[in-house]
C-alpha cells in the first residue's frame, strides 16, 4: 500500500473538519464583528467588491498585528480564513482563536506543502482567504512580495480583491489606553489573472503579476495614506497586461 504523505494527510483531515469549522464560525464571527464594532473607528469602503460567492483571495498590505482582525470582522457577509505564520503559535490566545475559527499556519522560507495545497483546496470549494503577498508585516508601506499569490490564484481561478488597512499604527498603545483603535480599510476592484495563449506559468511571469497586483494594492490605498505604498508609490507605472477585472455580479 503507498505511503500517504503527511501533508495530504494533513489536508485530508482540515478539509473533513470543514463543516465543523463554518458552524463554529457563525457565532465566532457574530462576536468578532461586535468587537470590532465596539473597540474601532473609522471607515471600510468597496465591500460590495468582494464577490458573495467563489473562492477569493483578499491580499492584504501588513503593517500591524490588527490588520487581520479587522479584516475578518468587516467583513460580513462571508467568512475570512487567514493564512498565518506559524510563529503565531507563540501567543496562545492568537492560536486558541486560530484553532477554533481554522486559520492554517503557513512555514515561511521554505516551500510548506501543506498551506499550498489546504489554499487551492479552500478556494476550490468557495471560501475567502486572507493573504499577505509580501509574507510578513511591513510597517514602512509595500515591500516587494513573494510569487506565491500568483502561483495559488492561477491554480484555483480565484478572484483576487486588493484589500488596504491603513492608519493602525499604534493600536495596540491605543487600546491599553482605553482609546479606539483608529484605521480605515478600502478593498479595491477585484480581478483575475490571466495566462498568454498558450503560455506557461514561469516564474518570470509570475513575478509580473504579482508587481501588476501589488500596484492595484496600492491605488487602493487612500492618497491621504500614500506612504503605505512603499516601493510602489509611482502608481502612474502601473500596468494590467496579465490581470483582468472582474465585474462586479460574478
């Protein structure tokens, strides 16, 4: 008999655990968006960008250990599943809420078998991811990202919506000051990647949509928040030649 290997087993036994993780969600969520509703201020722009249906992946600026959060609870008419560093372990609240809601860890600096499979998977079966295309926080605005995002949105033809967290730095001061957490979130025009015809996903094209994307995150941060877009702040160089927009009823 084969030998399974142990990230199939691992994706095998996430995906049966599915069912349980969306009834626990239902009111885990209920009560995330309630604290954010009682502990945030500011303003969310373009959640009608983020399709009712499909699988979707939101890729998000990382500046702050609340970008996540505030992502998952603003979001409210479906689920956000956030793919997360496995150092989050540490933190045990972090990692009993990732347990319960079924956040997956993702091990950086190697090729994790198991979180590229467990994401073409979700999306295949119409969930929302969360996704960081840089791979780790950035608090000095947009840094060159991984070519992952590519890689996992081609595979899964999912729909890919910019989502910008700006202002949060300090929240965590804020909050132990009995202040609101200030920040403001924009998710911006969704869209797909397309391949050539004919064309093979190589890694130099990969690389292209992925500076091609990271520049529609960056026109979805606001101007009065232009240092976020770090590297990517020339956003008139911004090219669509391997993206394309998905309106808004798909």
């Amino acid at each position: 008999m084969p030998h399974t290997p142990d990230y199939q087993q691992a994706v095998h036994d996430y995906l049966a655990f599915l069912p349980t993780y969306t009834r626990r969600r239902k009111y885990m969520h209920a009560f995330l968006c309630g604290l954010v509703a009682l502990l945030w201020r500011g303003s969310v722009q373009g959640r009608e960008n983020i399709p009712s249906t499909g699988g979707v992946i939101l890729m998000m600026n990382h500046t702050s250990g609340v970008d996540p959060i505030l992502c998952t609870g603003l979001v409210q008419h479906r689920y956000v599943i956030t793919m997360a560093k496995i150092e989050s372990r540490r933190n045990p609240l972090v990692s009993i809420f990732n347990w319960l809601w079924g956040n997956f860890p993702v091990k950086r600096g190697m090729v994790d078998r198991f979180a590229l499979n467990i994401t073409i998977e979700l999306l295949k079966r119409d969930q929302v991811l969360l996704i960081a295309p840089e791979g780790t926080r950035n608090r000095d605005g947009l840094r060159q990202p991984k070519d992952g995002l590519a890689f996992l949105a081609t595979k899964a033809d999912a729909v890919i919506v910019p989502a910008a967290v700006v202002g949060t730095k300090g929240w965590w001061q804020r909050l132990l000051t009995f202040r609101f957490v200030q920040a403001d979130v924009q998710f911006g025009t969704p869209f797909r990647f397309k391949l050539p015809e004919g064309g093979a996903l190589t890694k130099a094209l990969r690389e292209q949509m992925m500076r091609e994307a990271m520049y529609q995150l960056a026109l979805t941060i606001p101007d009065a928040y232009a240092e976020y877009r770090g590297i990517y702040q020339d956003i008139d160089a911004a090219t669509t030649e391997t993206i394309e927009f998905v309106a808004q009823s798909e």
